[in-house]
C-alpha cells in the first residue's frame, strides 16, 4: 500500500477513527492488527520475516534481562554477548539471504571465472521484502540498547511488535529508536485539532514533494539515464542536478508523511532531513541527510570500531568502513559499495586537507563570516554529493564511469540550446514552468526551515480565511498538478527497493 494511492487515503483516516474510538489499552493492539495489515497489502507472506525478526530481537531482550540476574560477572558478560552475537546473526542472515545472497554468489562465480575455475551455485528466485532493511536495523538496534542498558526489555510481546512495524515508518524510516518510541506505545495520546492540523500540513508538503516534484523530475532522470548513451554532456549533468533533487525530494516526502502520520496519532517521530543541499560539507551533509540512518552507523557501529579515540589513522579507517558497508546496505551491487566510499573518501580527503586550507584562508584573509565563502562551501559541496549521486542512480559502476566522461565533455554549444535539451528530456513549456515553480517553493521552505522560521506556527496564527484559502490551494494544486497532471503515475518511493 503506497501512500499515494488511494487505498491508502481510505486506510488512514480509517485507522486514525479507530485508534482515538478504541479504549486506551486497547490501542496498541488496534495499531499492531493496521501495521501487518498495511505491510501485507505488498505481500502476505513477507509478514512472516517481519514477525521472525520480531520474535528474535524480542527474545534476546527477554534473554539479556535474565543474564543480568546472574551473580557471577564473567558469565553474566558471556550470557550477554552470546545473546547479542545470536540475535545479530540470525537477523543479518535474514537479510542477507533475501538481500544480498544473489549479488554475494555472482561476485564469488565472477572472481572463480577470471581464476579460470568454474563454479556453480544454486539460484534461489525471490523477491526482495519491502523495507527488511528498515525494520531489520530497527530491531537490532532494539537488541542492542537493551544490553548497554538505555532501556529495560519489553514484556508485552505485542507492544514490542508495534515498535517493530508501527505502519507510517515500517517501510521506508525513519528507523526509529526503542528509547524514543517504545514508551510512547503506553502514553495516552488524546484527540488534539493543533496537533492533527500540524501533522496533515507535513503531510500534504510531503505530497506535493513527491507527486509534484519528485514525478516531474523523475522524467527528466529517467529520460537521459535510460538513453545515456545517447545525451550529449549537458543534458547529463541537468538530469544528475535533478536527480540529486528527486532522491530529496522522493525520500523527504517518505519521512514527512510518515512523521506527519505518526504525529496525527500522538506519535513524535525522529526528524530524518534538515535541509541537506544547505550542508557546508560532506560530513556537514550527512548530519542532515538520512538522519536517523546516519545516526544508526554511528552509534551501533562507527562508535564500535573505536570512532575517533585511536588516532587519526583509526577514525578514517572506521570512516571509509561505515561508508562502504551505508552503501551496500542500500543496494546489493558494486556500484552503490563505490557511491558509500566516494563519500566516505571525501571526508577523509577534507579532514586530510583542513591544515592546508586553514593556512591558504589566512594567508588570502578570506573572511569565513561573509556570505559569499558560505555560499561557495554550500555550492562545492552540492557539487561534490551530485558527482556521487551519480554512482548511485547509474545500473553499474562501468555507466556511471561512462556518463562522467560525457559529463567532463561538455561544450558551450549545449548551453546555448538548454530550451531543446530540456524538451528533449521529455518535459514540455508548460510542465518545466511548473517544475520551475515547484523548485521555487521548495527552495523558501528549506531557505525558512534553514533560518528557524516555522511556516507551520506562523501560518496557524494567521486569520481562519487566509489558512483555509492556504489549505485549499495545497491540497487543489497538488491534485491539479500532480495527481491529474500529465504524465503522472503512483510510483513507488524510491528508498521502498532498499
């Protein structure tokens, strides 16, 4: 069930009547029976890995509160991290059969085949689960709060379960956190007219980002990379700049709905995007982008390895060790393993050169107060996050090679015919005004979200007329230009195939 289909609009407003008709300790298991029902619509059968992954990590919980029982220490320990190592294993083997075992046996005939030794391994044909990468961290992150002891193990089997697959997050995030959502599961969320007011105004931007924005620019990407062959280098690095947008866009609107959802219910979810193109650094870009995925490497595996306690050699080495495994946790082929390590490469390289550019800014006296060096840092590093975004949209590491060869080869001539190249790109006059537009608009709400400006709160103290007038012109100009708009289809969110 996507969440823009209408099936989704009927089940919604159904499962939210439901929830604030149903008496208080029934609630959980009213969300509980919506969730499986929501995650079955895709496939019935896959309920089963996520009710697996459940009962594992729930049982581990269980399991380490008993070893703490235990008086003699050395075998509590062992009791601990035995229990730990199972639920991390059976959970990673999960995932790594549906996931990864296809790409992991290719690799391994490919790698025989040069050694000139032919090697033949079974084939197993399935489909990827939607969204057991999400749920799969958010469990084991679960197990693992539980044994540094940040929160005490659940009992109730089926509350736990809702953690697991609370419905506006199972899919695609944000990976929530057992210290953040478990408790709120007990809470009594009353109906609240701000609050829902708030949560469908996130709603409704997270559908103009993704039906407006992310469709419209999704046919100028899929135009030119699925014939890039045939683009000249102009068109190449458009379709790149707008696919940086797109994946924003596609996968912001994903997070906004889902917190927006959650918030209608009485649900505070973590904030996954804080607007990431104004980053003034790679490393200052993933602070913003994907939060609560970034956040996940860094305390269940960057802090782990050691962070930056050993030295420099050390925290680079765990830097380039996060990157690599965030890109194949987000697809199980070469190409995104590159897309991880370029960026992780970019914040080894940077923290490599910071003496150097430290010392060329006192010797030049740039002003790192004024407006224009901020400007240049954010516009060097879209730059550089859209070079690897490259990688990550291109089928195989050897197009994307080939497509920034064509990108570096572009001439001033392609600039000076942008109007056919656009319409060439499959976007008519009237369909890039309107793409113009919406870029406009997204620009001034990050710009305002950037500055700490609510338009949420500044526009809920404004007169009846004027934020019925608002809520009327969103929602008709997103069914307008969106839902009716030429060209458009309820395609899935780009993150639900990771």
């Amino acid at each position: 069930m996507l969440f823009n289909s209408v099936e989704f609009l009927l089940f919604f407003p159904a499962a939210c009547l439901g929830y604030f008709v149903i008496p208080h300790r029934f609630r959980y298991l009213f969300l509980l029976a919506c969730s499986y029902f929501f995650y079955m619509c895709w496939n019935p059968e896959y309920a089963l890995l996520l009710l697996t992954s459940t009962a594992i990590t729930y049982a581990s919980g269980l399991l380490l509160a008993a070893a703490d029982r235990i008086g003699d220490e050395r075998r509590r320990v062992r009791r601990r991290k035995l229990y730990v190592a199972l639920s991390f294993a059976c959970n990673l083997l999960i995932l790594f059969f549906f996931k990864y075992y296809g790409f992991a046996a290719s690799t391994v005939v490919k790698l025989f085949g040069k050694l000139g030794i032919a090697l033949s391994v079974p084939a197993f044909d399935v489909i990827l689960p939607v969204g057991i990468s999400f749920y799969t961290f958010q469990a084991l992150s679960y197990t693992m709060d539980v044994y540094r002891g940040e929160v005490r193990a659940e009992k109730n089997f089926f509350k736990y379960a809702l953690f697991v697959s609370f419905f506006p997050q199972l899919v695609a995030g944000p990976i929530e956190r057992s210290k953040n959502l478990l408790h709120q599961i007990n809470e009594r969320h009353r109906f609240d007219a701000d609050r829902v007011r708030s949560g469908l105004m996130l709603m409704l931007y997270g559908y103009f980002q993704k039906v407006v924005l992310a469709e419209y620019l999704g046919i100028v990407v899929d135009s030119v990379y699925n014939s890039y062959l045939e683009r000249t280098g102009f068109q190449l690095v458009v379709a790149t700049v707008c696919f940086a947008l797109q994946i924003y866009c596609d996968f912001g609107s994903y997070s906004n709905i889902a917190i927006g959802a959650a918030r209608v219910m009485g649900f505070r979810l973590m904030e996954n995007f804080n607007t990431p193109y104004f980053a003034v650094s790679v490393a200052d870009f993933w602070r913003r982008w994907h939060i609560s995925l970034s956040t996940w490497f860094r305390d269940y595996l960057y802090i782990p390895l050691g962070g930056n306690r050993r030295g420099k050699l050390r925290k680079w080495f765990n830097l380039m060790a996060v990157f690599l495994v965030s890109g194949l946790w987000h697809g199980a082929s070469w190409h995104y393993v590159v897309w991880g390590g370029i960026n992780g490469a970019y914040q080894v390289i940077g923290e490599w050169l910071k003496p150097v550019r430290e010392k060329l800014m006192d010797l030049f006296r740039v002003d790192r107060s004024v407006f224009s060096h901020k400007l240049g840092r954010i516009l060097t590093t879209f730059v550089l996050v859209d070079i690897s975004w490259v990688f990550f949209r291109a089928e195989s590491f050897w197009s994307a090679l080939d497509i920034l060869k064509r990108m570096a080869g572009i001439g001033v001539e392609y600039w000076l015919t942008w109007t056919n190249n656009l319409e060439a790109m499959g976007l008519t006059s009237a369909t890039r005004d309107l793409l113009v537009v919406s870029l406009l608009i997204l620009l001034v709400v990050d710009l305002c979200r950037y500055n700490g400006i609510r338009l949420g709160a500044w526009l809920a103290k404004q007169g009846l007329w004027f934020r019925w007038l608002v809520y009327f012109t969103a929602v008709f100009g997103v069914l307008i230009f969106g839902v009716y708009g030429p060209n458009y289809d309820a395609s899935a969110f780009i993150y639900f195939q990771f």
